[in-house]
C-alpha cells in the first residue's frame, strides 16, 4: 500500500452505501474518522464541506467525494495509488449497493406500524418506489 490518506467518513448508520464504503475503508485499514449524520452538526458540516446534500461523501485529503458507493471509494482509491491493487471482499458486504427500500423506510418510519394502519409502508414512497402510490381498492 501507498501513503495512508486522511479520510473522514460522513455516513448514515443503516444504508447498503454507507456499509460499502466502511467495508472498503476497513479492507484497506484506512484509518477513518465517521461523522454520523444522524446528528445534525455533522450533517450542517457535510453540507458546508461539499455543497451538497448527499451521502455518504468522504473528504480524503483535499478531495471531496460526494454521493458514492464502496466501489467508487474503492476506485478513487486505486487511481490516486493509495492501494496498489483490488483486494477481494471477504465480508460479505455489496460494496455497489444502495440502501434498500426496507432500509429507506426504517430512516423515515422507526417504529413502523402493522399494515393497514395510518402508517402502512405500502405508502412511503423511496428511491425505488418513486413511481408513485397505486389506488387501493
């Protein structure tokens, strides 16, 4: 391995692309400091350091990557020869996966409800269900 970079992590606790880029980070044992974007300072810092609001985005070294999965991460990471070659995942994490929808619903709906109740997940629309609610009935 290269010179060990400066990395800080700014990550949801439960999202596939979050997991993905720890995965990476803890492959190469980067040393990484996370900022938890469940607390809105650091999700205030995120926004100010990259103009943006998506996640996960790292700042490694002076560069801000912004919206990436474990495999960008893994890419950036290889290119700038701050690893020398693509180890292979050992565990078990999809470094190229997203939250899913379960995962998007936990973010929005913490205690969910039993169906047909107010709170009915069928209804919570996400990434991957932006088509819209279907009539019922």
């Amino acid at each position: 391995m290269s010179l060990k970079p400066k990395v800080t992590a700014y990550l949801k606790e439960n999202c596939g692309w979050s997991k993905g880029v720890r995965s990476v980070l803890d492959k190469y044992s980067l040393m990484y400091e996370e900022k938890s974007l469940s607390l809105a300072d650091n999700y205030q810092e995120m926004i100010q350091l990259s103009n943006q609001t998506q996640q996960p985005t790292l700042q490694i070294n002076d560069v801000i990557l912004a919206d990436v999965s474990g495999s960008d991460v893994e890419k950036f990471l290889l290119t700038n020869k701050y690893i020398v070659e693509v180890l292979p995942q050992t565990d078990g994490v999809d470094i190229g996966i997203s939250c899913t929808d379960e995962e998007e619903i936990a973010k929005v709906m913490p205690n969910t409800p039993k169906s047909g109740q107010i709170g009915d997940i069928s209804k919570v629309m996400t990434s991957g269900t932006m088509g819209g609610f279907t009539s019922r009935g």
